[in-house]
C-alpha cells in the first residue's frame, strides 16, 4: 500500500506533470483535482492544444516526467501528438496518459496501438475526478518508475 506521505515525496523528485486540454474548465478542475491529492502547483504545467504541446517538448531542456493528454483538441489531436512523440527519439520515453470524454472502444484501441501508456475516460463528478488523479498519482508515482532527469 502506498502512502500519502510517500507519494508527495516521490512528486518532489519528477520534473513536473503536462496536461494538454483545450477546455480551460477541464485544466481548472483537473488542477484543483491534483492540489487535493497534495500536488504543488509547481508541478503542473498546462498546454491547450497538441501544437503547443509539441513546440513545449521541442523548446524545453526539463522534458516532463508524465504527459496527461486530452484526445480531442484544436490543430493538432491528441492522437497526432501521440504518433508524433512516439516517433521522436528524444520524447518517446515519457509516459501519455490519455485523458478523454470518449470511451469509445475504436478510440482507446487506436490510442494504445500509437503508444499510450494509459486510457482513462473522464469522469463527470468532481469527486470522482479527485479519486482518478490519486489513482493516476499512486500507480505513476508510487508503482512504476519514472525517468527523472
């Protein structure tokens, strides 16, 4: 069982979580979702689109340690991106994590076969929402291993 205690410890050490969503009430609640599972707002970064996403990974010397990445948004999807990182030597080690409306059977199946790590479907109440990001934190932060450069 992980602790609490343990899983703030181990967020000291990850570079930091990118979440792509173009909804900016999606980026809000997700960002109060992860401050009520005890993530500093230092550790979160917010892109709103999948062309910004990629100008920040291609841009930054401190690549994120997890990407949250919404599946359909603005110029570029969340599954281009996807493709994209997947391709690219220097990004294709970082752990995406779908985070979607969809929970159609097609979308998930494509997401994994271009690379995702995971799928998860967003809940429609906060509070479930609150326990994704701890599940999300205690399986990323406490179970798997992590790239900290």
């Amino acid at each position: 069982m992980v602790h609490h205690h343990d899983l703030i410890k181990q967020l000291h050490s990850v570079n930091y979580i990118l979440v792509a969503d173009d909804d900016f009430d999606d980026q809000e609640l997700i960002r109060d979702a992860f401050e009520d599972n005890g993530v500093m707002e230092a550790k979160l970064q917010f892109v709103s689109d999948g062309v910004e996403l990629i100008e920040k990974l291609n841009s930054t010397e401190l690549l994120p340690s997890l990407i949250i990445l919404d599946l359909n948004m603005p110029r570029k999807s969340g599954k281009d991106v996807l493709a994209e990182m997947r391709g690219a030597a220097n990004l294709k080690h970082i752990p995406v994590i779908m985070f979607s409306t969809s929970d159609s059977e097609l979308d998930i199946k494509q997401c994994y076969l271009l690379g995702a790590n995971s799928y998860m479907t967003k809940p429609s109440q906060y509070h479930e929402l609150v326990d994704s990001m701890k599940s999300l934190l205690t399986f990323w932060l406490g179970t798997a291993k992590l790239v900290i450069d």
